[in-house]
C-alpha cells in the first residue's frame, strides 16, 4: 500500500509504502474489544472503600442492659444496624488491571491501524514540527488537512508542536513508544510521522519467525564394521552332587 508523504501545509514531499503485514491485516473486532478493555481495566484506580465493624471508630460496649428494658438486645455500637456503625460486603480496595498475552496485544494494534489505512484515516506527514508554539496557527493546518480530531504519533516530541496541540482538545501526540489500540481508535484520524511509520513496522516486526532456507542433508557415513566379538568359552557345569548316605539305624 502507497501513501503520499505531506507536509503540515499539505504539499506532497515524497511517497511511503506501507507494508501488508503491518498495515494490511484483517481487521478483528474481537480483538480490538480485548485491547480496549484490557487498557481501560489498567486504568482503574480501585481505590473505593468502606469500613467494616471492626474498623469505625465506636465503643464496643454494650448499648444497655440485656433484659428489662423493653428494647431489642443490642451489643456494640459498630455493628452495621447503627447509624455511622461498619458496612457489610462492601467495597474493598483493589487491582482491576488483566493480563494480555504479548502476541494479542501486537496483533491488536496491528488490527488497529489497518482499521485506519482500510477508512483511508491515515496521514503520513515528513515531521510534526512547528515553527510557533501558538494553538491557532496549528489549528488553521490542521483544518485545511481535516485532521482536527487525530491522533499524533511522531518519532520524537517537537517542543512548538507539543505546545501548539496542547490546547486542542480532540488531539493527541504520542511517541512511538506510547503507541496504543485505545488512543488509536479513540480519535477520527491517525497521523504517523515517516519515520514513526519505520520505527513502528520495526517494533511489530519485531521476532517474528522468519522461513529458514532448507539445509542440504550431509551424506551418511558408512559405519565401520565392527569385528566380531570372540566368543567366550562356555562355562563348565559343577558335577553333580551325589546324595547324601542314609544313616545306618
């Protein structure tokens, strides 16, 4: 697949040929749904708690007498059936993060830029540079590009364009590095710098098992004949012992 390469102004610098093993794959919602969870799961603080009757700050004292009162019996205060008393079964800190095999999450972000290429919602543009740090000028390029709403991923952070894009709330920049299926997904167009689009197909390319040329198969070697082994000389039987003589009565 060929791509123009163009500038933030929108003039074609030159053409990129996307590799089908990176940018061509099949396209699985299955997948990409596991990504997406997977990375929103991560994200969750888990930090919701409650305190249990033995944690609230109340006597354990018994509220009154057992009998004689004409009420329900009752021990201590923090029991749950009293105003500011513990909370039963309830929320507890912890981890919501999953685990992802390697391998999905690579074939997940290789789906999700497919997806972009096969919607022709990929941008390839020679560098993410400005020469002004200021919101509006990157505002009125990326308007003529129709790229307002884009994820950035750039080889390296320019700090003008940083600047520049912080304040457009429907872009984002990443690194390379920081490439990811939600961000991928999360925004109408995708724009990759050239050399983000080689450091990504390195990455992704990265281990794959590559088919080895077959080896010839080497001559077997004759065996050497082994002598014969000599034959040991048979063993020689014990004579017979011969039956013990019947006492005489």
């Amino acid at each position: 697949m060929n791509l123009d390469i163009i500038t933030l102004d929108g003039k074609k610098t030159g053409s990129v040929t996307l590799p089908a093993s990176v940018f061509g794959v099949d396209v699985r919602a299955d997948l990409l749904a596991r990504a997406v969870n997977w990375q929103l799961a991560g994200q969750r603080s888990g930090l919701a708690d409650t305190k249990t009757r033995g944690e609230v700050d109340l006597t354990k004292k018994k509220a009154y007498s057992q009998k004689k009162t004409g009420g329900a019996r009752h021990g201590a205060r923090s029991s749950n059936i009293f105003r500011k008393g513990g909370v039963v079964f309830g929320p507890a800190p912890r981890d919501f993060s999953t685990s992802l095999p390697k391998a999905v999450r690579k074939l997940a972000l290789k789906t999700a830029l497919s997806s972009k290429a096969a919607g022709k919602n990929l941008i390839v543009v020679d560098e993410a540079a400005m020469s002004s740090h200021k919101t509006k000028d990157l505002a009125a390029k990326l308007e003529k590009m129709g790229a307002l709403n884009a994820t950035f991923i750039v080889d390296s952070v320019e700090a003008n364009f940083d600047k520049a894009s912080r304040n457009l709330p429907h872009v984002k920049v990443l690194p390379t590095a920081g490439a990811n299926v939600y961000d991928i997904l999360g925004r109408e167009k995708l724009i990759l710098t050239s050399k983000a689009v080689d450091m990504l197909v390195a990455r992704l390319e990265e281990g794959e098992a590559k088919v080895k040329p077959a080896k010839k198969a080497a001559p077997k070697a004759e065996k050497a004949a082994k002598p014969a082994a000599e034959k040991k000389p048979a063993a020689k039987k014990a004579p017979a012992k011969k039956p013990a003589a019947k006492a005489k009565k």
